[in-house]
C-alpha cells in the first residue's frame, strides 16, 4: 500500500508461480476470516502510471494490462479486463486458476452477485477504491446479504515477498518560466472558490493537481512528472502537504515559502478526522474511501464535488501555451528527423519495430529541456498497428515489410510542454483500400481540425465530426477521439475529452487535446492520425453573432501524402493539408539543413490533383 | 385536480382579477397553516397539453405558455419562466404580485432558498410534482430548515370558481388495421420484460403509454388522442386499469376482452397500497411523488426506472411505418396544395398570419383519416417568424410582406399516423442574407437526412452535424433539432431525441424523429426546415464492416429553391435535395392535377448552377 500505516507481513517465502501466490493469498484471507478480496489496478491515487509496489494485480496474477481487477474467493476467482485485452489476459493469466471476465458487459459487481454467499464478508482495500466504485461494490454485496469490510493491512502485501518499497524520488521547483503563474496565486484562487462555495476545506488526492498547485515535479511514478502526494487546502489559505520527507530539499523549502505546512503521510488521517464540522470538498470519483472514512468518523460535513483543481489546471495560461507551442516545434524537429531516416532506412526491411521505438526516443533526446518520453511508444507495423494499444516487446517485434502501413504514437516530457503524436506512414506502395481509409481518417481530424462552435460545447457534441466520413462508408473506430493533456504533466488529463459519452466538460480557451481519429483492420493494417490542438477563441468570422471557438493545431509534422486520395478532399479540406503542410515546411523546415531539409520540402508539396 | 379525490371548496365568488386571486389564495393558505405553495404548469399525468381543469397556473396568474410555475408565500411570490417566455410573462403577469425570475439560471429552489424562512411549512399538491421534482424541493426547503407538506385538496381548486370539470370524452379503440399489433400481445411483451427483471408490477400514469398499450384512444386533451388514465400491468398478466367510467363504452369493453380490470380512477391508492412486499418499477422522472407515497405506505420495494412502455411505442412497427408514410403523402397533397394557394394569394399582400393557418387547416382537413391538428399552427411572418413558440393571436396577427420569410410549422393528427412540418417561404425577393442562412439551415437538414451512423448512436451525438454550418458563419439556434413523434399520439415524444443535451437514448430502427434545424434573427426573420424522418438500417454500404443506421425522409413539400444559394451546396448535398424534390414530385404529383400540378412540377425542378 502506498500510504496509510501497512505493516509488512512476516510471511517469507521464495518466489513462487501465479498460481501458488493465490493459494497463499486465500491462506491468508482464510487466517483473517475472510471469504474473499478484491484486487484492482491501482494505487491510493488513481494514478494512471502505478509505482512498482502498486502492482499487485501484475504480481498476484500474471496481468500486465493497465486497466483491469481481480477478485479472490475461497472459490472461485475471476479476473475483469476489458475489450483491449481480452487477449493478452488469456497469454498472461492461467485459466484454471482465474475465470475471464469483461469489466464493461459482465463486470465485477455482477459476478459478486453470481457468486458471493449470504454473509460472506468479501475485504477491500479502502486505499486503492474510491468512494464511488466502494458504494456499487456495496450495493452488489447488500443485494446477496454480505458484508463489504474494508481491510487496514492489504493481504496482497502479507504474501508478497521482496515488494518493492514507495517511491522517493527528490522533488523539484517547477519555475515560474514554465508554470506562468505562481503557486500563492494559484492557492488563492483555490480559498477563493472554496470560501464562495461556502465550504472550509477540500481534500486533494490527484498528485498531479498537487503538482500543478504547489508548483512542483517529481519522478515517482513513469512518464509522469508528479511526486505522489496528499494535501488539503483551506478557505483560510492554510495549505497542509502530506508528502514522504525523504524527497524533500532545502531549496524546494525555499521555493514554496512559509505558507505550506509539510507534514509526513501518516498524518494525513489525523487532520481529516480533525476536520470536525467543517464542510470539506471532496471527490468521490478520484478520492479512496479511506478518505472518506476519516471524514465521516471526524463528522466532517462532506461536500461531494470534482477535484476543483483539475479544470484550473486544464486551462492553459499563455505561459503554458507559449511553452507547449515551443516544445511542439522542438518535437517536430525530431520527428521529420525520424520520418526523414524511416523513409531511407525501412524500404529496404533494415527496421524492424523496436529499433524504429528507439531511433525516435533517440532523435528527442537532445531536444532542449526534454526529460522524459510521455508514455511508452506504440510502434506497431502491419497487423501490430491494427492493435490500438500495442507496446512493442521482443516477441511481438517484427520488421516493417514493404506494402505494409507503419503506426507511431508516441510523445514527450519537455520541461515547457508535454507533446503525443500520432502518424501512420506507407512502407512501400500503399493498397487503395489504405489510402480510401487514410483519407477518410484525415476527413475526420481535418474536421475537428476546422470546426468552429460556440462557447458550452461539449467534447460529446462534436466527436462524430472526426467519425462521419467512416461512418458513411460503414466504419469506425472503438477509442475516444481526444483526450486532454498537461503542462510538464500527465499525457492523459480531465476533465475535458472528446468522445461518444462522457465527454460532458465544456471545451473553453486554453484547453489542450489530441484531434485522433482512426480506422483499425484487424490482423491487417492501423492507422490513426493525431495532432494535438489548443482550444482558441474564433475572432475572424465577419458577421458571427455569437462567442466561437475553434482549435489551433500545436504538432508539426508531416502528414504521408502518399496515402491520401485528393479526389476524396473537398476544396477546403485540401486548403487546410496544403497550409498545414506550408506552416510545418516553414517553421521546422527553418530548423533543418542538408538531406532532412529537401525530404521535408518533398513531403510537405502541396498536393497534387488527381 | 385530476384524480385523486378533491373535494371543491365552498368558497363562492365572482369573478376576481389575477391580484384578487393571489390574495384569495393566501387567505386560505393561512387558513390551513401554511407559509407558501407551489403551482407548477402540470396535471397528474405530465401531460404536454393540459385539460382545462389543471391549468391552475393560467387562473392564478395569468401566464398563459405551455411550462412554468410559480411559488406564493405569506410574501413574496415569484414566477419562473425558461427563456420562450421571458418577454410573455412580462405582458400577462403583473410585476407588483410576481417577480420574475429564469426558470433555468435562478430556479424555484435557489428563491426557496432565499426566501423561506426556518420552520416555514411550504405547501405542495403530490399529484403535480414527480417524485423527482419532488426530492428537488424537498433539498432545498431542507438546507433552510422549513418542511415541505403535501395538501390533499389543492388550495388553487378552494378559489377558483367555475372551474372546469374533469374531461370525460368518449374511449374508442385503435384498431390493428392501425397499430399493427394486438393489446394482447403487447401486454405478454411487457409482463415479461417485468419477469425477467424480477419484478411484480408497473405503475404506469403517462396516459399515452397505456393508450398505445390497450390500442385506444380518446379526445381529454388538445391535439393529443388519449384518454386520461392510470394503470399497472402486473408480471402474472394481470392489468389493472383506472379510468373514469364515463369514457367506457359497450363496444370497447368488447375490444378489450376480459383479461383488462377495470377500475374508477379512486381505487388507484387502495390498489397501490396493495402491493405490500412487491417489487415494483415507477418512473421518477414522470410519475406523481403521490403515487411513490402509497406505494411507500403500503411497504412496495420501489424499482426505479423509467417507464418501460416508452420506448416500445417508440420503436414503430412495420404497419405504423406504412401507416405514417401514407399519412404523410396525404398531408404533403394538402401541404402542396396551400403552398400553391400561398404563392399565388401571398405576393399581393392578401394574406395574414391568422388566414394562412386557416388556410393550410382547410387543406387537411378533407384527408382520409384526418381527425386534428397535431398542434397549434405557427404561422409567422417577418420578425414574428423569429419566435421560435409563437402563437399568432388577433393582436399580433400581421399581413405576410413582400420581400419578408413567411415560417409556417403544423401538423396533422390521423388515425394513420401524426405529421409535423415546417417550411419557410420567401414571399417576394429574399435578400442575401436570407439566402445565405437559409441555405446554412438547409446544408445542416441534408447533413443529418444523409447521415450514416452505427448502431448505438444517440442524438446527442449527432446534433452538432445540423449546425455545423452555421457555427461556421459564427451562428447557431438555441432549439432542440429534433424530437421523437408518435403514431396517432403525441407529436412530441420521448425517449429520443437530437438535442445538444439530454438526448441520452440510442437511435433505434422504427424509430420516428423531426430533422428541423433553423435560424433566427430577432425582430427580422425566422427560418426552420422540419421534415420528419424514421430510422432505419443502412443496409446499402459496399465493404461496411458494422451495422449502420440512416434516416428515412418521410414528410414530402417542396424546399423554396428562392431561397438557396446553389453555389453553397457541395454536389451530394445537391444531389439529395434533386432527389427529394424528384420523389416529391412524383409521389405527391401523382394525385395533383391542373395548376396546383404544374405549381409543383416547376418548384421541384432541378436546382441549376448558380
């Protein structure tokens, strides 16, 4: 457990097979009188990226997905993923051992109906649920008679031998330079809001809301630059820090000043229960039940809310946006460097999947101000490209062969801006049939790319734009078409989305998001097309009567023209290629000479009619 | 009130003034001990079009639009309005008894919160609010410390002198020839879906579900023919239906066969309280918080849900679809036919508002079948188009003016099918602009009439395609595109819908919606395009890989080609309004003769190039 007084069991054993670490798990529930356990993946956070002792599901079963849950009874198990890895959980996880279930169409709550006797007590984490998933556990156990009973100790942790410890990594200012505005700002308006909502406080879990606040990084978790931390902020501008004292620095007391009182983590349950009367803010989708807990035995008035962090932080201020368009240039300049060397290097099958991964990662590198990739890379050629989170390993690695199409998504940390790109390239000559879905696919990201829509729009309202052209030949993708992204943060931030549901956040200036469509031929080819995009106020429509926004492009790199069927744009749709294409030959073209220079001049001609 | 057992107040007087009632009104709130009550624009059943009998807001004060309430206390008293009827409240309310107040952005609860003081008893009649509603309220005059009490005698009826009696219009059957499926089977469809989600029973209290359930309808209400009445349909097959015995006739007892109990609507509560350790289903969202009370009282478990019957009348059966597509060809003959009168008579000023509506009802009324108006006529011309609700009346009735946008939206109610149309018509020369939004307006009608989309898609989704381009051009309409419309019942009904919001519920095959996007330019011009449209499956794509759904155009009047700006049309939206007009001219031709024939040939002929 990351957090919460877990005392490590006695219980010492060499390492043992999936299978033998589930019957020491149900040994040990049986010990506690237990009739059963739930393990989800996740920590204490909600965090998408899990530190190393955070990974009990990957221990207990085999699982290495990053979404899914298992739940232990005496008999039977059961192990809940969904459509992206239906899959790889029957390579990964024995079926004798665990029944396979999917999560979204027979999900976990169901199969406790199914399988849970009238007074079982069925223990959970408090710690790794929040308080919403704990509630519909709840309503399943109630239905059939058990009882939910949260556990302090995590009985994962009794059997797990050699458990990695908590993460400790030094944590760091993020200057003012990048962030653009400072932490006392920021808090203000935090105690400002708190004190016209009439409420005294609000618990704060997300570490990258916390970053983001305090102006702080840390490297606790991959690819996120976040220390993982607790803090609760209050009406009264008070500010108390839950955070490990190992990772903390005379400078960084410097730079967040008098007005933070830091306290370790275990004390974080005695301030809650301190909060006695007070109307405290607290997240039910993102906090841990344990919060919860303490809250209410403190007879806290709790106020349920979403993090009021995470909208603050979605919109960019002009520093920020300053940054990231910087950021995106210095990553298109190592883009058109890898696009330039694939286009020599793969024709003549000289590259197979994890060497074109690493050639990437290795043109980025020496980017200024690059810390990080922002996830790992999904190189995928042919039918790997058709699988929409693939991750390259040894066994799955294959060479990019001639006629096939190419799918790099990929991204950065840069200390001024976090960048995730997507491009589908031809190896070779390219079928019709991927050149109809291309074009079709870049129908859609042009048509995002170009909307304009008023102010209150919603990411849900505008997601068919970038399917329609598909739709009309009977297709279409099973992913959202954007997901929202950080500053020097999360790849993946809310709570603005572009997708089918869920998308309920209105899209206001100053948002980032991915523009992603894509078409996916199962076992045969993948393509997607992202380009991320800021939110910008739409001031040029002569005789507009109302407030518009529309999307400014931030990637910058060549879309494969070769796979585009030109007689299938219309007019507008080719102005918007052939400018974007002028705009990337002029801004990073200015910073490339010789062979990459004259390839990005060929790659980004206007196009040509059919 | 409805049902329920009122009993009619003593109070005698003459006829008093909106004033005089407000204060006659809190004279017998102080009477029975209470601080204040609600009138909400509702009867029992949530009705759209409300019987005489419960229009007790219109009585109380005035206000005479279709949605609304107001909230008297000791003092103040306000009235909300939503934004329709901001301007109209303001004519027919005095501002000295009610404030004013936006029904949306300063609801009823937040003035509760304002002004009910601590331990004030606040009054409400449990008949006219559903039980959601109800918890709203109940919220607020909690967080203040008030309590709020339901009356069994609604204290308007104690005041109001010659209120009208409860509508007791005769039942008639709905024959198969018509519904395309026997009451019978329809019953066994839904006793087991109540089976198999282990469930007892369903209280239904929308009149027009138990209509289309029972295959009957009746005249209680305005342009809508259902009868008024209460049911609960039992898993066992049992149903019990509670409806005025003054409605019932010989031969319907005979079209309903034995196995329906019939009930007077007074022993709906004996009955409710009569499922004592039931499971049963009610819908919160449009059932009387009254009947949640006695089930409550008689210890029911309460299954939540919304009503099941919705969204199978929802979904139209073969004989319902064939029946609206011939109701439409009759209604698109007498539509053709005014439109023909329109462009003859309109030009040389000799037409008002009042006299085109009387006009068009004259052309319908000879059709096969026909039995009503769907609904009250919008017939605007100039700036009265742009009132997206408007009503003409004596006082604003207006002669339809050269060079001005006549806007005219009607429906027709036939045994066979109900209609819904708007067509916007230039009379004289239109100017640019005119042309230019019209033809944004109509871009945005053709994007969803060719519209492919999988399975699973909602309305919310697919809104933004009927307003894409006018958000170009900085423009948008702050109206729903599209409702649900029933077969010889409501022209407004739910679950689908097209909106922005709230449009939650999937597309499904049978399925019948309105495509009427529009634009409007406050005090000049209105302008909206409604055809109405069903769903169907897109079986016609070569090389589709998933089940694809379109849109079937159902409603057949020429579009003014006066208005379009051809050059504005991409050549599939060309294509399709040809081809619209073409099918019109066709099938609608076909039973037109002499000039009204030649009138249609020339307004459906191809568009030219501009």
């Amino acid at each position: 457990m990351s957090c919460g007084g877990t005392s490590r069991s006695l219980v010492l054993m060499t390492d043992l097979s999936h299978s033998q670490r589930l019957r020491a798990l149900r040994t040990v529930l049986a010990e506690q009188d237990f009739d059963g356990f739930i393990i989800p993946h996740a920590d204490a956070h909600q965090n998408e990226f899990l530190p190393p002792n955070a990974e009990r599901l990957a221990w207990l079963t085999g699982f290495a997905g990053s979404a899914g849950s298992a739940a232990v009874l005496a008999e039977p198990a059961a192990i809940f993923v969904d459509g992206r890895y239906t899959l790889q959980v029957r390579d990964q996880v024995d079926g004798a051992d665990y029944a396979y279930r999917h999560s979204v169409t027979a999900p976990m709550d169901d199969w406790l109906r199914e399988n849970l006797l009238p007074k079982a007590r069925l223990a959970f984490d408090p710690w790794l649920h929040t308080q919403t998933q704990r509630e519909r556990l709840e309503r399943a156990v109630k239905d059939v008679g058990a009882a939910l009973v949260p556990v302090m100790d995590n009985p994962v942790d009794a059997v797990w031998e050699n458990r990695p410890g908590e993460p400790l990594t030094p944590i760091v200012p993020h200057p003012e330079q990048f962030s653009g505005l400072r932490s006392a700002a920021k808090r203000a308006d935090l105690a400002a809001s708190l004190g016209a909502n009439a409420l005294d406080a609000v618990v704060l879990t997300q570490p990258d809301s916390i970053a983001w606040l305090l102006n702080v990084r840390g490297n606790d978790v991959d690819h996120t630059p976040l220390p993982l931390s607790f803090a609760i902020a209050h009406a009264d501008g008070r500010f108390d820090w839950f955070v490990a004292p190992e990772k903390l620095s005379d400078a960084l007391a410097q730079h967040l000043g008098s007005e933070i009182s830091i306290h370790g983590p275990d004390a974080l349950g005695g301030e809650l229960g301190g909060l006695a009367q007070k109307r405290v803010w607290v997240c039910p989708n993102s906090a841990a039940a344990w919060i919860f807990d303490r809250l209410m035995a403190g007879e806290a008035t709790i106020a349920r809310g979403p993090d009021p962090v995470t909208l603050s932080k979605a919109i960019k201020n002009e520093i920020e946006l300053a940054g990231t368009r910087a950021a995106h240039l210095r990553d298109g300049v190592a883009l058109v460097g890898f696009l330039h060397w694939l286009s020599e290097a793969a024709p003549g099958g000289g590259v197979d999947e994890l060497g074109a991964a690493a050639k990437l990662a290795a043109f980025r590198a020496p980017g200024e101000h690059f810390r990080d990739l922002s996830f790992g890379t999904i190189s995928g050629s042919g039918p790997n490209g058709a699988i929409v989170h693939y991750r390259v390993t040894e066994e799955s690695n294959r060479v990019l062969g001639a006629s096939e199409l190419y799918l790099v998504d990929s991204g950065a940390q840069y200390l001024d801006g976090t960048t995730d790109v997507t491009r589908t390239v031809a190896i070779g000559a390219p079928s019709a049939e991927m050149q109809d879905r291309f074009t079709r696919v870049l129908k859609g990201h042009i048509g995002l790319a170009t909307l304009r829509f008023p102010e209150g729009t919603t990411g849900t309202q505008i997601d068919a734009l970038a399917r329609q052209s598909l739709w009309q030949a009977g297709l279409d993708y099973d992913h959202g078409t954007g997901h929202g992204v950080g500053s020097y943060l999360g790849v993946h931030e809310g709570p603005q989305r572009i997708s089918k549901v869920g998308a309920g956040t209105a899209l206001q200036p100053g948002m980032i998001v991915s523009n992603e469509p894509g078409y996916y031929k199962e076992g045969v080819f993948g393509i997607r097309i992202e380009n991320l995009v800021a939110v910008s106020p739409a001031t040029d429509i002569a005789g507009g009567e109302r407030a518009m926004l529309g999307f400014e492009t931030l990637t910058l790199a060549p879309i494969d023209r070769g796979l585009i069927v030109t007689s299938l744009l219309n007019p507008d749709e080719r102005d918007w290629l052939d400018a974007y294409h002028a705009r990337v030959r002029e801004e990073v073209g200015g910073l490339l000479t010789g062979a990459a220079h004259d390839w990005l001049v060929a790659a980004t001609a206007p196009l040509e009619n059919d």
